[in-house]
C-alpha cells in the first residue's frame, strides 16, 4: 500500500466514522442516565430524511439541519415518555422507534417527492460543503504532516469537526461539570440522587434530548453531508454499530472515539478495495462489505459481558412515598 492509499483511506476513515460517532455519544448520554436507547439507529434515519427534505424544498442545509435535529428530538420525547414517564420497556420503546421511522420516512417521501422515498438530488447551498483549514495548502508539501493535514484533517464538512469536538466536550461535561456527575448517579443510583433532592426524572429527560441532539446532527450529516439526498434505510445499521461502539468503549467517550474509528476504517477498507488477494486467494467483495458489521457481531459476543453497562440502566424509577 503506498502512501497516497494510506491517505486516501484515512480520508474516508475519517469521514465513514463521523455519524457512528456521534450517535455512539448519544447512546452514551443517554445510558449514562440510565436509559437504554436502541432507537438510535431510527432517530438517525429521521433526521437524515427530515434533512434532506427540507434542505431540498429550502434549498439551505441549515434548515434542513434543524429539521433534521427536530426529528430526532421529538422521537427522543417519545422514547423519554414511554420509558420515563410511563415506566415501559425501554428496549420494546427502541425497537418501535426504529420501525417508526422506517415506515415514515418512506411514507412521506414517497407523498411529498413522488420519488418512491427518495428525495431530489442535493447540490449547492442545499448541501454541506467542505471547508478547508488553515494553511492547509500552505503545509501541502511538508513530508507525512503536511499530506495528513491537507489530506486527511482538512477538506471535510463541518459535520465532521462538530463530531471530532463533540468527544472531548462530552468528556468534560460528563466528568467534570455538577450536571454529568449528577448524570452519571442518575445511572449507577436513582435512589440516592432523588434523596438528595435531585429531579431523576429531569435528569433523564436531559439525556434522552441531548442524545436526540447528537443523533439529529448524525442523520443530517449522513443526507446532507456524506451523502447528496436521502434514500430509503440509508442510516444501514449505522445505529446499531454505534451500540457495539459503546460497548466495545465500555461507555467512556475517548475509547468511544477509538472504537468508531475502527468502524470507520474497516467501512473504508471495504470500500476501497472491492476484491482483495492473499497469498492467491480472493476474498469477494460481500465480505468487504461486511467487515462493519461482522466486527458488530464480534464485540457484541465477546465484550458485552465483561463490559459492565450503568447499574440502573434499563430500569425505570419509581419513586418510594
């Protein structure tokens, strides 16, 4: 592999890992909190055609970024209210979330589009454009350095550095602001934070936002930015890899970050190379393509259990009178 490959690879490393990371960050918020959200992968595919849709009837992407992030935060209420207020099974709330947004936004987009779900093609204003770092022309020639700033660090989309900052900004809200380490309890033990006089339920309803937040920005990134339209199950499982991240990160947001890295490389990979040769034989191209979702499989086998998810999570709070 030369160098210019290598590039090339971390370029769409880089760009392949940016939704998984922040819907990885949202699930993280939000079970941090005590609320299992196995809808992320419908509040992203939500947000990816609400994006798209209005980006396309506006023709700004920044409407259809709010769009997007509206999608998502009012399936995140839906989900707060069946398992918080209501006390439902949080999983069951995930799974019908996912089926929710899968039905509608076909539904819609074939109504208002007339495209068989598909929206039109996105292009100027109506799309995220890339934007280019400082000196980055300037370092282009520098050896190693100058190519990975050029190349890889700059040239994307907004998005993408909004995902990148996301992580240490989660990282300082959750460990080192009153709101996380009350966040953080909420998720180990309701009891104590509601004997101290601290709303659990408020607590809560603040992850599930904040994860309806991050998942919005990952859907509008997907159709808007990676992409130039919505197109029918686009998110591809995004949603659920972004759980295997969690787990894999064991619910810390730098090993988060490793983790959908990972991801990001092998969709890249896969990608990339279409037919692979070793040592004569040739691994076909499903495989490639599958890589993704076969490391899923591997780290939900072997880590779920030695990771240990927050000791509340999953279970509603009751009150004691």
């Amino acid at each position: 592999m030369d160098f210019l490959t290598l590039i090339q690879i971390l370029d769409a490393t880089l760009r392949a890992s940016t939704p998984i990371l922040l819907a990885c960050l949202a699930g993280l918020f939000s079970e941090r909190a005590g609320i299992f959200d196995i809808g992320l992968e419908g509040k992203m595919l939500a947000a990816a055609f609400f994006s798209a849709a209005f980006a396309a009837l506006y023709g700004n992407v920044w409407i259809g970024l709010l769009a997007g992030i509206a999608a998502s935060m009012a399936l995140a209420l839906i989900h707060g209210i069946a398992s918080i207020t209501f006390r439902g099974n949080q999983l069951i709330s995930g799974v019908a979330i996912n089926f929710l947004a899968a039905g509608l936004t076909v539904l819609i987009g074939d109504t208002w589009f007339n495209l068989g779900g598909r929206t039109p093609q996105l292009d100027g204003p109506a799309r995220f454009q890339s934007v280019t770092l400082p000196f980055a022309d300037a370092l282009q020639g520098v050896p190693v350095f100058g190519p990975f700033y050029a190349d890889v660090l700059s040239g994307h989309t907004v998005l993408v550095y909004v995902g990148l900052m996301a992580v240490p900004v989660t990282w300082y809200v959750l460990f080192r602001t009153r709101f996380g380490l009350r966040l953080r309890a909420v998720g180990e033990n309701p009891a104590a934070v509601d004997t101290a006089g601290i709303s659990v339920i408020r607590l809560r309803y603040s992850a599930v936002i904040i994860a309806g937040l991050l998942c919005g920005i990952a859907g509008a990134y997907l159709s808007t930015g990676l992409a130039a339209g919505f197109v029918k199950e686009m998110t591809a499982g995004r949603g659920f890899i972004a759980l295997a991240a969690l787990i894999f990160a064991k619910w810390r947001p730098w090993y988060a970050l490793s983790a959908c890295l990972l991801f990001g490389l092998l969709d890249a990979l896969g990608n990339r190379f279409q037919t692979l040769s070793i040592g004569g034989f040739i691994i076909p191209n499903q495989f490639m393509q599958a890589l993704p979702y076969i490391l899923t499989v591997v780290i939900l086998a072997g880590f779920v259990g030695k990771a240990i998810p927050p000791r509340a999570g999953g279970q509603p709070y009751v009150k004691e009178r």
